[in-house]
C-alpha cells in the first residue's frame, strides 16, 4: 500500500484570508470549548432562547397549518407539494405572510416585494454589507461594543470599520455625527450605520424615542443608510418604542429582523426589509431588495423551504402576531432579568459592589446585562472562573471592534433556570472577590 508522505503543513496561514487569524472570528468557538470543559460550571453566556417553550410535536403543527394555508388560498396538491420540497424562489416563498405580520405588530407598512427571507438575520447582514460597500473608501460605522456577528462579516468582505462609542444610555446621534466628519475628513465615506435599537446585545442598552428620531434626522443630511437588528423587541416586557423603520419616511432605514427567538432558532430563519429604490442610470429602478436576492441566489440559493414553512405556520396561528406569539415567552424573560437583578443585589449588595468597584446596568427587556469589574476580564480570567468558581460569562472586550471593554463581562439571563441563575450570581460574587483580592482563598 502506497501511503501519502504529509508535510509539516500542507497549507500556510499567510497564503489564507487574513480575516482567519482575527480573534473575532474566534470567539464563539473559545465559549463552546469552555462550556465543553467545565460542563458542570453555570453559564451566563449562551445568548439562546429558554428550552422550556418548546413542544417537539409543535413544528409538526406549524407546517400543517401553512400547508392548509396554501390549499385555502387555491393552490394545488402538486403545487403544495413542490413548494415545500423543492427550491423555492431566491426572495423568499412566504414574504407576504411576513409583510402582514410587519403591519400588524410594527406599523412597518411596506410591500411584500421589498423583503427578502435570509438564513437568519446573519445571512442578512452578509447581504446588505456586500451590497452597499462598493469601494474601499466605503466605511461601515458601528455601535461599540456591537454584536460580533456584524463586525465578523465586515472583516470576511474586507469592510474598513468605525465603532462609535456607547454611553451607559446605548448610541447617542451626536456621537455618530461626530464620527461621520471624522471619516469624511479622512476621505471615506460612512456608507451605513448597524445599530440594535432595543435591548442590545451585548450591553442591553435601549435608544430613546427622541434619539431615534435625531438619528434618522441626522441619516438624511448625510445620505447615510441605518442598518437596524431587532431580535429582541418581542421577547421583551412592557411597551414597545417604534422601531425607526416605522419612524422611517425617507427609506433611510434597511430593516433586519429574525425569528431565532422568537418562533424558534433551528428553523434558521430571517429577512430584511430593503424597499430603497436603485437607479439603474439607464432611467430604469428596482428595489434595493432585489439586487439583495441577487447576492442570495450565490450564497445560498434560497432559504429552505421546510423552515420558511414552519415559520409561516407560527405566524398565521398567532394572526400575523408576533407580541400574541411571544406573550408568555416577553413575561418570563422579564421575570427572568428582575431575578437577576435581584440576585446580583444579593450577592453583592451596594456597600460591598461599591468596595470591590462593580457595576452593572439594568436593561428593562432583552437577554443581556453588563457588569464592569476592576480586573482584566480576558480569556485567562473566564478560565479561571470556570475552572475554580464553576460560572462562565462573556468578555465583553469581544463586543470593541478597535479595543475596549477590558473590564466589562456580559451576562445573559435567558437560558437558565431561577435555581442556576441564583446559585450562578453566588458562584460569580465569589470569583470576583477572589480576583480583587489577588486570587487569595478561591474554589468552588
């Protein structure tokens, strides 16, 4: 038998993207590898839906009813069945039943044509980054911290990008602003801004009402698009603030949305609302949706059927409903984040946070809240914290694009259960202790 002589390495990581040897791109990757080692350390980190509003036999139901949709709206039994077995079209085969839903629940009021369904709101972002970033002048402007997902696709296009530092109250218009004639000044052109309105990941922060509207005021002096996620607004308690694509009247605003938490994250399930007209400069338009389905059609193909089914019969049992949908799952997170807050208060009460110089913000909706320590919350930190203190977090230097947050963690609330989360707060007063005194004492 022959056998094949291997070099010390059959490929050299400088001959490879050099997005690869990003840190960012490592970071899901190292909190799994955690979790796979210490697995009976409580985690704050998974950013997931709460396994409890899952019944096995439910998606079997959502299918069924879209399939009776189908046959009540006139389509065939052939026609029904190629819709859910084969390629569907490249835009999406269920963007009406999407557009409806947009009304009903966000007073977005836009064509069914100007969606596109995506594989989750990840592959929407890879979409409209490649679309919208024509020349290496082109700058994307970012909140900071900002959810690694964006920042992650910006760096595979080779998309120059700009943070634009959160204060504790989330993304002021004035500091964009200021970003903005920093970027023109230096040549480029801040092509878009992704912003998470409600309920950030990772700091929870929420963007009031007014700056909303300073921020799609100040979109338009600039001819700046504003990428908008919003995964989290219907898993949340209380009143809603309008989405700024509902504030939207000058098609400033490309609209990201998914149902990962709010119908349920296998189904791998997205879309983006981009009803921006495009001038061809040959006196002809087509929608900014459109040129997206194009950049899809090489991607992916179309997103897969089944799923889009399962999603549609989620969204026609709840009458297009999403808040209807999601009415149990909105109090539990709430309940979840008061206990907490509450439990944080416990296990570190005003005078003691005060003396070790810990803080945290109290986001009113969402899966994250965010904590400064007086250490270097790094890699080396959440190991020990793991290995020794049996709590695993989230760096939140992860979240900086340019650098930051070296004493921040990030701290999610939505997959454990009350008993986990109170004995988790515990574990983690501890090890923060245990770092501020010079790791003296310790264990578990």
């Amino acid at each position: 038998m022959i056998t094949r002589q291997l070099a010390p390495a059959d490929l050299l990581r400088q001959d490879l993207h050099d997005s690869l040897a990003d840190p960012v791109l490592d970071t899901m990757n190292f909190l799994n590898e955690i979790t796979f080692r210490y697995p009976d350390a409580i985690s704050f980190a998974p950013g997931r839906p709460y396994d409890g509003f899952f019944d096995t036999e439910q998606v079997f139901t959502y299918i069924r009813g879209y399939l009776d949709h189908l046959a009540a709206q006139g389509s065939s039994p052939q026609e029904i069945r190629t819709a859910l077995y084969q390629y569907g079209p490249t835009a999406g085969t269920i963007r009406e039943i999407i557009a409806d839903s947009l009304r009903a629940d966000e007073d977005i009021d836009v064509p069914a044509e100007s969606l596109v369904v995506t594989v989750g709101a990840q592959e929407a972002m890879l979409l409209v980054l490649r679309a919208l970033m024509a020349g290496p002048d082109d700058v994307l402007l970012v909140s900071s911290p900002c959810y690694v997902g964006i920042t992650g696709a910006a760096r595979l296009l080779d998309i120059v990008v700009c943070p634009v530092e959160e204060r504790e109250d989330g993304l002021h218009p004035d500091d964009v602003e200021a970003a903005i004639e920093e970027q023109l000044a230096r040549g480029r052109r801040p092509r878009a801004l992704y912003v998470l309105p409600d309920h950030a990941n990772p700091a929870g922060t929420t963007m009031s009402e007014p700056a909303r509207r300073a921020l799609l005021r100040l979109a338009g002096r600039h001819g700046l698009l504003i990428v908008e996620d919003s995964p989290y607004r219907m898993v949340s308690p209380g009143p809603r603030l309008p989405t700024l694509k509902s504030l939207d009247i000058g098609r400033s605003v490309v609209h990201l949305g998914s149902f990962s938490k709010t119908v349920f994250p296998g189904a791998r399930v997205g879309f983006v609302v981009a009803d921006q007209r495009v001038d061809d400069g040959a006196g002809g338009t087509a929608l900014l949706a459109a040129e997206l389905a194009k950049i899809k059609s090489m991607v992916t193909v179309n997103t897969p059927s089944l799923s889009q089914a399962a999603v549609a019969g989620a969204l026609l049992a709840a009458d297009g409903r999403l808040s209807e949908l999601n009415a149990k799952a909105a109090d539990y997170y709430g309940d979840a984040m008061g206990a907490m807050l509450r439990h944080l208060g416990e296990a570190l009460p005003a005078d003691r946070r005060a003396a070790l110089g810990v803080r945290w913000n109290e986001p009113a909706g969402g899966f994250f809240l965010s904590m400064r320590v007086p250490f270097a919350a790094d890699e080396a930190a959440l190991t020990r914290s793991a290995r020794e203190f049996g709590v695993i977090w989230t760096p939140m230097r992860n979240f900086h694009p340019h650098g930051g947050g070296q004493h921040g963690i990030r701290l999610s609330i939505s997959y454990l259960t009350p008993a986990e989360m109170k004995e988790g707060t515990a574990r983690l007063a501890r090890f923060i202790a245990a770092e501020n005194s010079g790791r003296e004492g310790g264990g578990t």
